[in-house]
C-alpha cells in the first residue's frame, strides 16, 4: 500500500532542482514557461516540428498547473506529452536505425530512462487518486521544470548530435 510520506517523485526528478538550467533565459509574464528559440532546431524538418509540438504540449501542462486545474485536466495533458513523447523516440530511434547511427544504444537508453521515469509518474498519480489523494502543486511543478530541463538539454546535446550526423549522411 502506498504510504503518504512516499515521495511522487523518483531518482532524477527528485534531484533535480530548478533555475540551474543555462538554457532558460529569465522570464517574464508574457515569455511561456518552455519557449521555442531557433537554437532549437536540428534542421530535420519532421523532428523539428514534433519538438515544437512537444514544446507547446509541455507549456499547456504548465499552465493547467498554475491554474491549479483539475486533476482531469493535469492527467489528459500529461498522457498526452507522455503519448508525443513516446511518437518522438520512435521516430529518431527509427531515423537512427536507418542510417546506422553509431551511438544508437547511449541514446536510446537516455530516451528509454525518460519514458520510464514519467510513466512511473503518471502512475502514482493513478494511485493517489485511488486513494482521493493528491500530489502537492509543488511536487507537480518540480514536474514541469524537470521534463523542460530536461528536453532542452537534451535537444541540444544528444539529439542536435544526432542532427548533424542525419544532415551529414542524407537524413
Ligand atoms: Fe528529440
Ligand atoms: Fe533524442
């Protein structure tokens, strides 16, 4: 039985701790919580555009959550993130298989720990709601920060990596 003082969150996501991020610039009202910069773009048109549209899934969770919505809405919003997310490992696993990417394996194991830790998410939140409990706002938020640090950084190590290697070979 899931006990109260079990934390929502595990491993990396515990760790993380915000506003470390060089990647974030300061924000201001009006700047969306993930904003999409030309720095971004890895020049695949198709991943390109699926990372945009992960991009404005991942702010849509955020502003569901500073509204303090409805559990309903938080969980459709996250299924679908988790669903994209999902779509778009598939499609650079599959591009990468394809055009034999040497590092294949390291990136695939990185998205592989990603999905994990953010189904694993979406589950105890399944069961604290078995249980009519709920997460703290803040735990849910450390969520949000953590799947932003967390892609961005990843765009622009492994996947522009991964970009270049596709523009150099025909992808
Ligand atoms: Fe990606
Ligand atoms: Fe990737």
């Amino acid at each position: 039985m899931l006990k109260m003082s079990d934390s929502i969150m595990s491993g990396s996501i515990n760790e993380f701790k915000q506003g470390k991020s060089p990647l974030i610039m300061p924000q201001d009202e009006s700047t969306p919580f993930c904003p999409w910069s030309d720095d971004f773009l890895l020049g695949i048109d198709r991943l390109d555009k699926q990372h945009d549209a992960l991009f404005s899934t991942l702010n849509k969770l955020h502003d569901i959550l500073m509204s303090h919505g409805s559990p309903v809405a938080i969980d459709k919003t996250l299924s679908c993130l988790i669903d994209q997310t999902r779509v778009h490992f598939q499609t650079e696993e599959t591009f990468m298989q394809q055009h034999d990417y040497p590092d294949y394996e390291g990136h695939k194991t990185l998205h592989d720990i990603l999905l994990r830790q953010i189904e694993g998410v979406l589950e105890t939140q399944h069961e604290l709601e078995s249980y009519h409990l709920q997460q703290s706002w803040a735990e849910k938020l450390d969520l949000a920060d953590f799947l932003r640090e967390w892609l961005l950084s990843h765009i622009v190590d492994a996947d522009k990596k991964l970009g270049d290697f596709l523009k150099k070979h025909g992808g």
